[in-house]
C-alpha cells in the first residue's frame, strides 16, 4: 500500500478580531460632554495589513499583533502615526501545536470616540481621550501535515499480450487441430497437384 506525505484541512472558519487603542486627544480635539461627540473632525486611515503573530495551543488560537494608522485631525490636517494592538483568542476545534495556520484579515469597521478624563483633586478642568477601534474580518486556515495511505485498485488490468505471442499461440493452435484421417490440407493438396500433373 502506497504511502504519502501531505496537508491536510483540519479547519476553516471566519472570525472577528477587534484593535484598540487608547490614547490622549490631540491640542485642540475636545468632547462634548451633552452628546460624547468629538469637536473636531478626526479620522483615522490604515496602513498595509494588520500583523498577526499565531500563537496555538490545544483548542484555541492566539493572536497578538497591531494595525498601523494614521490618525488625521482636520481642518489643520495634523497626522500622527499610531499602532492599535491587536489580541484575540479563536476557539478551533482539534487544532494543537505545531499545526499550519494562514489569517486573510480584511478591515470592516474603525470608530473613533472621546471620553473625558479623570483628573487629580484639586484640578479645574478635565482631559479628553481617544479611543480608536477597528474590527477585522479574519479567514482562519488551519492545516497538518500527516502520511496518508493511497488506496488499493480493486479491479487491476489483465496481463497484455504482444501480437506476436498471440499469432505463435493460434499457429499452435491450428498445428493441433488434424483431419480425422490423420493428413494434414497441405499433403492432401500436394498429392492432388501431382497426380494431375503426370
């Protein structure tokens, strides 16, 4: 029985993942505090692919990574780049160490949100923070690396004959096939041919 090497599906399965990022508003980017809503037009535009790094352990997969970023605040077109960490943990049935893993994340959502503060005693005022949140759409595959056993063929093909040992067979054949008064076609012919040639 033929045996081979070859990755095998153990999973495949579509996960969210969420990148957070906590951090102090920009000078001039203040909160309303009647509405939660931003004085200012903030947005944010992400950079390449987020970066995951697998971590696998028995019936679930880690990740850590970040997402870089651009966060943009308008009108005065002030650009900082920041890095939303990344990490999640995927429950996957049967994966364990050692297995294969490939993550195709796509980008669905980023919202941006400010909060107020809080401040030490004895302080006027308050400080604003941005929360930035991205959620990921992410493709798992998982796949291991095992010997198979290739299967039997139930109905192999009959021996080939060459055309020359089947005319030897059915030349043997016929030398054994002999009238019934024990001379062959080739005597009796002869015998005839000479006897109307005398």
């Amino acid at each position: 029985m033929a045996r081979i090497k070859t990755n095998l599906v153990i999973a495949e399965i579509e996960a969210m993942k969420i990148a957070n990022l906590e951090l102090k508003a920009p000078i001039g980017v203040d909160v309303d505090l009647k509405t939660g809503e931003l004085t200012e037009i903030v947005r944010v535009e992400p950079i390449g692919d987020p970066v995951l790094r697998p971590t696998i352990i028995p019936g679930k997969l880690v990740n850590v990574g970040f997402l870089k970023a651009t966060l943009i605040v308008e009108p005065e077109d002030m650009q900082t780049p920041i890095y939303l960490p990344i990490f999640s943990v995927t429950k996957i049935d049967g994966i364990k160490p050692g297995d294969e893993i490939v993550e195709v994340a796509k980008l669905e959502h980023i919202s941006i949100s400010g909060l107020p503060d809080v401040v030490p005693l004895g302080h006027s005022g308050y400080n604003v923070k941005i929360y930035v949140r991205a959620l990921l759409k992410v493709l798992i595959t998982v796949t291991r690396e095992e010997i198979v056993s290739l299967p039997e063929d139930d109905h192999p093909n009959p021996p080939r004959y060459s055309s020359g040992n089947a005319a030897r067979s059915k030349g043997t054949a016929s030398n054994k096939r002999k009238p019934a008064n024990g001379l062959s076609r080739d005597y009796i012919w002869n015998k005839y041919w000479a006897y109307m040639h005398r």
